[in-house]
C-alpha cells in the first residue's frame, strides 16, 4: 500500500486538521515564532516558504510533509521512551481513529537503517500507530528526513510536554541513555536542548539511581513524582541501614505513603526502633558463676552469633582440647537427637 501520493491537503487530512484546530497554518516568521523555534532546537528547520504550518505541540511543517503512509512499514526509533505500561486505553483511541480519523499527525523520519519492508522511524505517536496497524488504516504522519537525534529527541520532548501522558521515570530512563550513549555530551547540554534547568533534570535523573529490586517493589514506578525519588535516594545515600528498610517499605510507597516527608518519617523511625532492638540484643547476656560465687565465663549475643568469653582466672586451667571435644560429642549427640527437628539445637535452653 503507498498512499504517499494521495492528497492530503485542502480537501483532505490537512483541511481537516486545520478546521478541527489541531494544526495551525502560519502565514509568515514573526519574531514571536523564532523563539518557539529556538526553544524547540529546531531553529535550523525553519521554512523559507510562507505555507507552513504548526501542530499544537510546536512542531513546524511544510504542507507536502504530511502524507499518509502503510503504518507496516514503520517502526518506534530506538529513543522511543513510552513503555508498554503507558500505552492507555487503546481500545478507546481504536474507536477514535475509526469514528473520526486520525486527529494527530505522528513524526517519522526515513529509517537509516531499512529493513524487512521497514521505511520509516517514529519519533512521536506510537499509540496513534499501533491504533492504524490494529485498523488497517493509513498512518497519517509528518515525515522530515533531514532530522538529526537531537533535533528528533527535542521534537518527541515537545509532544510528550504537550499530551502530558509520559511518567517521569520513562524520561528519567530515556535521559539516562541519551547521556551513556554520549548522544548528549552533558547533563546542561541536554537540560538546554529540553528547555529545562540543570538542577531540573539532575532532580529527574533521581529516578535512575533507585535500586532495581526497590523499583520492582513500588507498585507503580510510573506514578511516583520527581520528588518522592529524590527522597528515596536522598536517604539511601544518608545510611548504609536504610536500604533494607526501603525494601521493606516498597510496596507501600506511593500506596500508603504518599508524600516524601512522610516517607522519611517512617524510615527514620524503623531505622531508631532497629538500633534500639539491636542494642537490647547485644546487651543479653548471661554470667555462669562457680558454687562459691566466682565468675567462670559469661554467654551473650555477639550480633545474632552466640558468644562463650572466659573469664581471664578460669581460662589457666581450663584444656581447651578437652572442652571442644566435649562440646563436639554434645552438638553430635544433640543432633542425632533433633534430626527430625527443624533449625539447630537450643544451646542457651540447654
């Protein structure tokens, strides 16, 4: 199927659009529409023709750039960051398409790699086409060949901005590629390509320092705000001891507790109630004396491992050979006794 050459303008999609208000046809650069350029990182794009036109998201287009194309021969890039947890209601969206047409243009570019019938890449839309692959329907598209991944990534930015649909986590995780894969060399230089601040995306980043496991634990990563991460690392950073206890709490994070103030109140309470046990714990322990009052060796907790200390006079005379053998013969017998018997023997009972 190649509907590139169909038409797509006044009397079609593009009309269409334009009349619904979904895209806006733009007469001419004034100087208030440089700055959302610029803004965008797509200043280079800028058209010389006095026909273009703009989605509402900011992503400007000639009109001979918005064409319908087979939605089989496109796929995400690979910078998509929506994740499967983020598709919505799709049947819903299925209903849309089909009752009104596609309202959206997704963006694509021509794939540099093709591939297995593969023309094009998404950049943004991914929904609107897994919703025309389900229907069988045209994929009404913008496509701009000449788009760098910068350029690309602060488009798909821009659209997730605008339909505010994509968690903070699918970003965080996205920016973290972008970072590794030296695509943006630096945090600022990637904080200006988004429009945000420095401190911005190094709060958003938060997101990739929890540990696997405690993500696993949250019940919905993707609904947690930028500043219950930072808090979670925030404490994880202060105390080597608050990493099991965040464990402990992740399935209530975001569930029952909602905020990060109350977050650190429940972690810094367990950790206080933790030291305390640990203190009652280590200071059991208990004196053997002789017949006539004289202390021979004093049994404790050595951090949940049982301790024996002789008492300095006793250990002159004592054959420690002797005395492990006996303890052996003890453990042998008291083994055989409890094989059926789950756990090892009681030493303090007996």
């Amino acid at each position: 199927m190649d509907n590139s050459k169909k038409n797509v303008h006044s009397s079609g999609p593009l009309g269409m659009l334009v009349k619904t208000g979904q895209i806006k046809k733009m007469d001419s650069h004034a100087e208030s529409d440089k700055g959302n350029l610029q803004h965008l990182g797509l200043d280079r794009l800028k058209i010389s023709t006095s026909s273009y036109f703009r989605t509402q998201s900011g992503i400007e287009f000639k009109a001979n750039e918005l064409i319908l194309v087979d939605p089989n021969e496109c796929e995400p890039w690979e910078y998509a960051n929506r994740s499967e947890d983020e598709m919505g209601n799709m049947d819903e969206l299925i209903k849309s398409i089909q009752d009104n047409n596609q309202l959206q243009p997704a963006l694509v570019r021509a794939h540099p790699n093709p591939h297995n019938g593969i023309k094009y890449q998404i950049i943004f839309g991914r929904r609107r086409h897994a919703a025309c692959l389900r229907l069988s329907f045209p994929f009404l598209v913008i496509k701009k060949d000449s788009l760098t991944k910068q350029e690309a990534i602060a488009c798909q930015d821009a659209e997730n901005k605008f339909r505010k649909n994509v968690s903070h986590y699918s970003n965080a995780k996205l920016y973290k590629k972008l970072l590794d894969d030296q695509t943006f060399k630096t945090e600022k230089e990637l904080a200006e390509k988004l429009g945000i601040s420095s401190s911005s995306l190094n709060d958003l980043l938060s997101f990739t320092k929890i540990p696997a496991d405690l993500v696993r634990k949250i019940p919905d990563i993707h609904a947690l705000s930028v500043s219950m991460a930072l808090k979670i690392v925030q404490l994880l950073h202060s105390n080597k001891n608050i990493y099991k206890i965040t464990l402990d709490l992740g399935s209530e994070i975001g569930k029952s507790i909602t905020s990060p103030a109350k977050l650190e109140r429940v972690v810094r309470t367990l950790l206080e109630d933790g030291k305390k046990d640990h203190e009652s714990i280590s200071s059991l322990a208990k004196v053997f004396k002789s017949d006539s009052g004289k202390k021979l060796f004093t049994f404790k907790d050595q951090k949940g491992a049982p301790c024996f200390v002789f008492h300095k006079d006793s250990s002159r005379f004592i054959n420690f050979d002797n005395l492990c053998e006996q303890l052996r013969r003890y453990l042998e017998k008291e083994s055989a006794n409890n094989v059926s018997k789950s756990g090892p023997p009681d030493l303090i009972n007996n």
